[in-house]
C-alpha cells in the first residue's frame, strides 16, 4: 500500500490526536493521515480517560513564568526555558478548547476551573474526575474535521530524501501489508519506551506506561538522524506494588491523602514526582522504615467513597478490583507502594526527542510531541500543546517544500528487515526475546547506577542485535511484536550509553551514578544529546543550557533539593 | 522448531452466552489487540497474553459479556 499525504502524524493517543485535529483545521483541503498501531478510538495512555491535568497554568492560580521556574527546579536546572514558556504561555487556551470540545474539568460553584496544590511551590493540578471519556470527545472531533485515520498499522521507520523528511513506512498488523507513505511533514507522537525494564512481577505488558509505546519514537527518530536528549535521565516513578499503576497521590492529595512510611510518618514535603523526590522514596524504601505507602485510611467515609468514584472510573480503573481481590480498602488499609521499571518518557521526567519551542526536531520536515520529544515533565496537558504547537508549525513548513522523492533503496532494505522474521517462523519468538532483552535492563540499568554494571550490560544489548536477527513471527500480529523488540533494545543501547557518557549524578535517582555521586555543573550543566553517525554509531554532544527567560532567585534553588522532612517536623506532622 | 502447549491463566473473560455473534467492539477497542473473534462461533475470545487490565473491552461491550481480572503473575 502507498499514500500520499501532505502531513503525517504517527501515533493517535493524546498529542498525535490533537496534531491531527489542528493541522486539519489549519488546511481542510489538503490531506492530513493520522497512523495508529491499535484503533484511535482506544489508543495511548489515556485509553480510559484521565482523571487530571497535572501541569495547567490557569491565568489567577499561576504565572507562566512562575510554572517555568518550578520545572527548571524541578529538573535540576537543565531546560529549554523557551520551549517551557512556548507550553505555559499556551497551555491555558488549550484547556479551553478543550472544555468548547466537551471534556469536563472540575470547575468551582462559581464556575471556574477548579485548581489544587500538588507541586512544590504552584497550583496547577486541575482534576477531571469525569475525565473518562477523553478519546470518544478526541475521536469524534477528528472525525468532524475529517482527518484520514489509518488503525492497525504500526511505523518502523522514516523515510528521508536528501536529510528532509520524506514518509515512513510500516506495516498492517493484521494483514502484514508492507505500506510506504510519502509526506511532506511527519509529526511522531508515539508516546513513551515504556517497555524497557521489565516490572517486578515478570508480566511483560504489566508496566507503568500503555505498553502499545515500546520506545518506536524515540528509535524510529535515531534511525533517522534526529538528536535525542538526556536519555539518562530515566523515568522511574512511585506505584501500588504489583499492580504497578498510580496510587494516586495526586488524586488522593488535594483530599488529605498522602506518602508515609510503615511507621505511618511523612517523609516527604511534596508528592510531586520528581527525580528528588524519587530518591528520598528509594531511601526510605530501603531503609529499616520501609516499606511505603499511599494512607487516606484517616479520612471520612464520604471523601473516600468520592476517591473511589474517580480512582476506579479513570486513569487506571481496574486498581480498584486490584485492592478488592486482597481484600484491601483505603478505608482500613494503606496502600502499598514500591518502584517501577525504568523506562523513557519526557512527560514524567525529561527524556526524549530534541525540539525546540515550535516542536521541530533536528531533523528538517520532522516534529515531536507528548511524551517521546524532549519537553520535561509535559504530562498529559503537554502532548496535547504540543500536538497543537507542531501541527501550527508544520501546516506553514509544507507550503515552503516541494513534493520529496522516495528513494526505493530505503524501501527495499525496510520491507527486508521487517518481513523476515515471516521468512523464518521457527526463529526465537518475540516474547523471550523480548523478556530476555528487558531482564537485562532491569540487571544492568537500574539506578543506583554502577559504571561496570552498566558496561556489561551494553555487551548484552549489542549481542542481542544477533537473537533480533533470529527471531521468527508466524503471523502479523507476532511481527508487531519482534518489530517492538528492535525498538526496545534500541532505546536499551541509549539508555546504556547515554548513563555511561554523563559522568555525574543529576535528577535524583533518575540518574544517581554510584562513582559519581555529585552534581558536577563545571562539565555537565548541559543537555546531553545523542545521535546516530551515518556510519550507524551514536555519537554525543553537549548542548549548551540557553540563558534562562526566567532567572531564579537564590531561595528557588534550594527548593526541590530539600524534599525531605527532617525528624522533628516528622513528629508533628505525623498523622 | 519443536512445538510446546502450555496452560494459561488469560486475564479477559467473555461470556460466550452473552457474547453478540458478528460484534467485534472489544477486539477494535483493544490497544493491543489481544482479542479476537472464534470464526466458528463468531464470538470474541483472548487469543493472547498482553494485557494492560486496562478495561476499554469490558466497558465498551454493548453485552456486558466481558470482564477484565488483574493477570495472574500481579493479582
Ligand atoms: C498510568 C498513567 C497515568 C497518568 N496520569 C496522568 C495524570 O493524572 N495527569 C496528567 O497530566 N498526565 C498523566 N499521565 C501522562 C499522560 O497520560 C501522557 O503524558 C500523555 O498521554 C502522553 O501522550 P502521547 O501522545 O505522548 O502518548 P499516548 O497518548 O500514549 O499516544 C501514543 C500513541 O502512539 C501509538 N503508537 C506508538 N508507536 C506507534 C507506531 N510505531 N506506529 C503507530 N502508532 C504508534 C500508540 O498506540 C498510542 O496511541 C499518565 C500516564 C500514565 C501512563
């Protein structure tokens, strides 16, 4: 199969939804397609809704700048300011075309939106406990606009003519149909590497992240010569054990809910997940007053029935018959927590695909967006501004290129790697492979991060490129599957190279190198990018940290480094 | 490459007596497609074991036929 498009997005959750709307409104006579790997209808991380936005800068609760003061903080200090304000500055317009598209946000009896205090310093978690039907109101909006939607079938790689952006290619995982697409402008918007480490239970799709995102973005950009940022700042986030979904302070929080550990004090001013906040986490789970928990067994009956309506109608509903099969109810019970898996992701911590503030990649023709491009603690809200501010952007780049030629030799090669596992159907299925690769991770990637660990590790994930030539697929959907695993061991090869390469620690346990324990801003208060050489290595370089927009006081600074509660606060505040 | 059978506990259920013949929702909705329709009986089953517990399948079926259990290994 052929298409040609004026602009493709790949990846129809959250950010690649709203591309697509708005590049179509932006050009209704020319072709917009909207590539998803499952069906739109369900697709991305907010398969069931959402139920906040976690990171809303609303005109009287916030100033842009003050939001962009608590990410540079809140980040260690590395960000594109710029491409921060660019987000702050827009997210609140967002927010309302979303509520004129019929999402609903918690407003106050007055009507307006109705924010609570989840960050260190700002307000700007806005709760949608009737968040569930987020992708019904994105479907039928992409719909009405009439954008071209393709479901099932999942991009492997980019298609490039002269260094411009010229397609992708792919494949029908329902029918294996190699399918090449010519297009002028290509926004990826394929989410986070959420199946990189493996979870503690062993379940290969039992992971923080929509397991659909296995990192496709971020290789499918190497593969094509974009830069990517910081890959060693991991995402590691605070979950219920097992089930390994939210808790979910930030629901729980503006309730009464919060962290403790199992002698039931607080140990942490602030439940905002930051890589500081993660460490002080990783400690106290690891010392004798472990484990942690989630407690809101304090609280009325009434507020926790209102919890229960919107933790197990949203979000990750089925946590509700997660506690209900052991038995467990947050009204008698605190709910365990533990840390999940490493992977990538942008849109909890800060690693992805290098754009700028118009969502450009290094890449001409080629844009990022949500939770793969390298906007820092983006969220939810993030994608969705994102999406929008790519699809502005690209809509004006395509009326000033011409048509790209597709160079059949790049086609070839594609439509060779990715069909031969259907040539070789006794080859190693995907699943061990694809457990093998990721048990890997979880030996020799997980932080605390030890220079040797990590070195081995890099030999398995460059020795598995052999098992990935090996492996067999005996029907298209197996073939997703192996094709997965290359983007996996891809975003693993990074992952090891780039912790390697930064020889420091930074962003608390995101990237705590055990020789190297401190920050060390002489060398490494710089963005580390990394990207493929044509003779197919990967080489780094250091990207200077732009002059900030928005200076920071001195106070500000000490701000997220001092997350934890020191004794005596303990006791008094000890509920 | 030699063939082995296991046995597994599959986390989606579907009521084959409430199941519509001919409907396909959950196997559309799924994200990972892990469903798929009995050509013979044109109902809807699990066909594999990559589950998210995420639930579009049992809240979009008009039948109310299917339910989504925590997987084993995390119960
Ligand atoms: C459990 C959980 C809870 C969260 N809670 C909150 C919250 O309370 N508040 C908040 O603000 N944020 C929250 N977030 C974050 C927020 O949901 C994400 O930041 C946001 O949805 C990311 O949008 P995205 O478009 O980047 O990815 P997604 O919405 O996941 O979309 C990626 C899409 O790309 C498709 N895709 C991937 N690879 C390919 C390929 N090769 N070809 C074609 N298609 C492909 C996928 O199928 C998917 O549809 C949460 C995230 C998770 C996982």
């Amino acid at each position: 199969m052929e298409i040609i498009t004026e602009i493709l997005v790949i990846g129809g959750g959250s950010a690649g939804s709203v591309a697509a709307i708005k590049a179509k409104e932006a050009m209704p006579d020319r072709t917009v397609l909207l590539l998803e790997k499952a069906n739109i209808r369900r697709s991305g991380a907010i398969t069931m809704g959402m139920d906040g936005l976690n990171n809303a800068v609303m005109p009287g609760h916030a100033e842009p700048e003050d939001y962009v003061k608590e990410i540079t903080l809140a980040n260690d200090g590395i960000v594109n300011q710029r491409a921060l304000l660019r987000y702050a500055q827009n997210s609140a317009a967002m927010v309302s075309e979303l509520d004129s598209w019929g999402v609903k946000f918690q407003k106050t009896s007055t009507g307006e939106f109705d924010m609570k205090k989840v960050h260190h310093n700002g307000r700007y978690v806005l709760p949608m406990p009737e968040g569930y039907d987020l992708k019904k109101i994105l479907c039928r909006k992409i719909r009405r606009v009439g954008v071209r939607v393709e479901n099932r079938i999942m991009a492997t790689r980019l298609i490039l003519d002269a260094g411009r952006i010229a397609g992708a290619m792919g494949f029908n995982t329902r029918t294996g149909e190699f399918v090449i697409i010519r297009a002028k402008a290509v926004i990826l918007a394929c989410g986070a590497c959420g199946r990189l480490g493996l979870p503690a239970s062993g379940y290969l799709y039992g992971t923080y992240e929509m397991p659909t995102n296995a990192g496709d973005g971020y290789s499918m950009a190497f593969h094509a010569g974009a830069e990517l940022s910081n890959i060693e700042c991991f995402q590691i986030n605070p979950l219920i054990k097992d089930y390994n979904g939210p808790a979910c302070a930030y629901v729980a929080g503006p309730f009464g809910g919060h962290t403790v550990n199992a002698q039931g004090h607080r140990f942490i001013q602030c439940d905002y997940w930051s890589g500081q906040m993660m460490m002080e986490f990783y400690r106290e789970l690891h010392s004798g007053k472990g484990p942690v928990y989630l407690k809101m067994n304090h609280l009325a009956d009434e507020t926790i029935s209102e919890i229960e309506r919107i933790m197990h109608t949203t979000e990750r509903p089925s946590r509700g018959l997660f506690h209900a099969n052991r038995g467990k109810s947050y009204r008698h019970d605190m709910v365990e927590m533990h840390i999940s898996e490493i992977g990538l992701c942008s849109g909890h911590s800060a690693s992805g695909v290098w754009i700028n503030e118009n969502g450009e990649t290094t890449v001409p023709g080629l844009y990022a967006a949500g939770d793969m491009a390298s906007i820092p603690h983006n969220y939810l809200l993030g994608a969705f501004t994102f999406g929008k501010i790519c699809a502005q952007h690209a809509v004006e780049y395509v009326k000033t290129v011409s048509e790209p030629k597709i160079d059949p030799a790049q086609v070839e090669a594609e439509r060779d790697r990715v069909l031969r596992p259907l040539s070789q159907p006794d080859g190693y299925p995907h699943h061990q492979v694809e457990y093998k690769l990721r048990r890997m991770v979880n030996d020799y990637l997980q932080p605390p991060k030890l220079t040797t660990r990590m070195e081995i590790g890099l030999e398995h994930f460059i020795r598995a490129k052999a098992d990935l030539d090996q492996m067999g697929a005996r029907n298209p959907h197996d073939l997703m599957r192996a094709m997965e695993a290359h983007f996996i061991r891809d975003c693993a090869e990074m992952a090891a190279r780039a912790s390697l390469n930064r020889t420091e620690s930074r962003w608390g346990l995101y990237h705590y190198r055990v020789e190297y324990p401190v920050s060390d801003n002489a060398n490494w208060f710089v963005h580390q990018n990394l990207r493929r050489t044509p003779d197919g290595n990967m080489e780094f370089i250091k990207r200077p940290v732009a002059p900030y927009v928005v200076p920071l006081e001195k106070d500000d600074r000490e701000s997220y480094s001092r997350l934890r509660i020191d004794e005596s606060s303990t006791i008094t505040q000890a509920v | 490459m030699p063939q082995a059978t296991q046995h597994f506990d599959l986390p989606v259920v579907v009521d084959q007596s409430k199941c519509i013949e001919g409907c396909r929702v959950c196997v559309e909705v799924c994200p990972l497609d892990a469903l798929a329709i009995n050509p013979d009986t044109r109902k809807a089953y699990m066909a594999r074991d990559e589950c998210w517990y995420c639930t579009p399948c049992q809240v979009d079926c008009p039948a109310n036929a299917v339910t989504v259990n925590i997987p084993y290994l995390l119960r």
